[in-house]
C-alpha cells in the first residue's frame, strides 16, 4: 500500500470553527507571524535541511491536488516555522507534483512537522489530501553542497489573485554518486560543471547533498542508502533550457573533458525534474 502524505489515514475532523481554533493555537504556539507577513521577512529558518518530494497522483488528479495545496496548505505549512519552497508540476509527467520545503535544523524539522501533521487543520483535510495521491514515499532528506549555494532570500508567497504571469522553468537534476565518490563529485561539480553550466544560460538556485542525518519524524519515509547530488536552477521557460542544452551539446571541452570526468563519479546518468512553478509557488524560474 502507498504511504499517503501524512503516513496515516483518518475520518475527517472537526467542524470548520474548531479548525481555526485549532490552526491559531499552532500559530501562537510558535511564536510565528501570518504566512503573509512571515513572507516579507528575511528566511532564517531556511534551508539547512531540506527536503524533496515527488508525488505520483492518480490519473486525472493533479490539478484538483494543487489547487488544494496553494488554497489549503501552503500557508498553513510555513506558519509552523517551516519554509514551503516551492510546488511545482512535472512538465515530463502528467501525474508527477514536486515540492521543496526546508527547515533550520533537524530539531525544527520534527517540531514543525508535528505541529502541521497534528493539528485540526490538517486532519480535516488529509483525506482529500490522500485521495488524490498513489505514492508519497519518493522523498530525500538534504543538506547543503557549500554553505554558501543554498537556498535563500526565498520570495514571499503571492496570493492567489496576484499569481505572476510569467511561470519560467525550475530544474532539478540529480546525479546518482558512486557510494565513495559524492564528495568528490561535488567537487568537481562546483568547480568545473557549474561555471559551465552558467555559462550556458543557467542560474544556480542550490546544491545539495543526500543528508546522512537519521529521519526523526518517521512518520514520513524518506529514500535512504541513496548518495545524491541535487543541483537547482532556474530558466525562463522551456526554450531557454532547450537553448542551453544545444550550447553545452557542442562545447567541445564540455563533451570531451569536463562531462565524461564527472561522469565516472555516477552509477547512471542523471535524472532530470523539468518543473513549472503552481500559481502559489514561492520559487518561481
């Protein structure tokens, strides 16, 4: 069976009243503004663990799911102290939504997750929340390449009625390391691959590394035993990133050096997330 978003399945909650009764006592609990004043504030709480989460949907439900994540949870997560990165949709696959949250610290990380997945808030709404997915269990546990190429100064949340028009593309790749070799391939990652890369026409938004820290809400699983190199960027759109592969299809020192070095850190080659960026989505391309 497909371990839903919560780990857990339950009847719907309390009345309507409750739940805000409820999702104010999280509020004043943390000590944590409204997500919309909260949003203009500077992220300290981001992002030195982060986490990335690959939902497969039922056929036919992604658009219902998403418009209930920008409504429902998006703001309720980042009141518990947590940062909502960004929700994305997966232009390669129809049924795929992809999200980033990131927490100060592994402690935070625990507190913040009960406070959300405990709350009244959240237990009137996770059966619909459920229903709609298949699989929740694609997730990895991360932590920072550098401290300095890692999420930051993330943009406040627009509201529904002030969703940009213009969407741009966020990628996420992540090359797949030899068990010995993550180090290394962050290495040369960030000394050749990167500058390259930006060369190109992309913007680094972050790297991260699979964390070797234990999963202290077990509640929900997270992938382990994995030794992953995630680099995020961002572009203006479809064509851009298509323009930026032919560049780097014909840079000779790119395909004859650089490339194939890096490559023999990898078990496979890399997976990539082309994502375009929900109406309420923090991180935008």
């Amino acid at each position: 069976m497909a371990t839903t978003l919560s780990g857990q399945r339950s009847v719907v909650g309390p009345t309507c009243r409750t739940i805000l009764i409820g999702f104010c006592g999280v509020l004043m609990a943390h000590g944590t503004p409204a997500a919309g004043s909260r949003g203009t504030q500077a992220d300290t709480s981001c992002c030195n663990v982060v986490e990335l989460r690959q939902y497969t949907l039922h056929t036919g439900r992604r658009e219902p799911f998403i418009e209930l994540f920008d409504r429902t949870f998006a703001d309720p997560l980042d009141a518990t102290g947590m940062t909502v990165i960004g929700q994305f949709r997966d232009l390669d696959r129809s049924d795929r939504f992809v999200w980033l949250r990131g927490f100060q610290d592994m402690p935070s990380r625990a507190k913040e997750l009960a406070a959300f997945y405990d709350s009244d808030l959240w237990h009137a709404y996770r059966n619909e929340a459920n229903a709609s997915i298949d699989d929740s269990d694609n997730v990895l546990l991360l932590q920072p390449a550098s401290p300095t190429v890692r999420f930051k100064g993330i943009p406040p949340r627009p509201a529904a009625e002030d969703a940009p028009a213009r969407v741009g593309l966020v990628v996420a790749t992540l090359y797949y390391a030899k068990a010995d070799r993550l180090s290394a391939f962050a290495a040369i990652f960030d000394r050749s691959l990167r500058r390259r890369a930006e060369a190109s026409g992309a913007r680094t938004l972050a790297e991260y590394l699979t964390s070797t820290q234990e999963n202290n809400f077990p509640r929900l699983p997270v992938r382990v035993g994995e030794h992953i190199f995630v680099w995020v960027a961002k572009f203006t759109g479809s064509e851009a990133y298509a323009t930026y592969q032919a560049k780097l299809a014909v840079d000779k020192k790119w395909t004859s050096t650089l490339w194939p070095t890096a490559r023999e850190q990898l078990t496979r080659d890399p997976e990539v997330l082309r994502l375009t960026p929900t109406p309420r989505s923090r991180l935008r391309g």
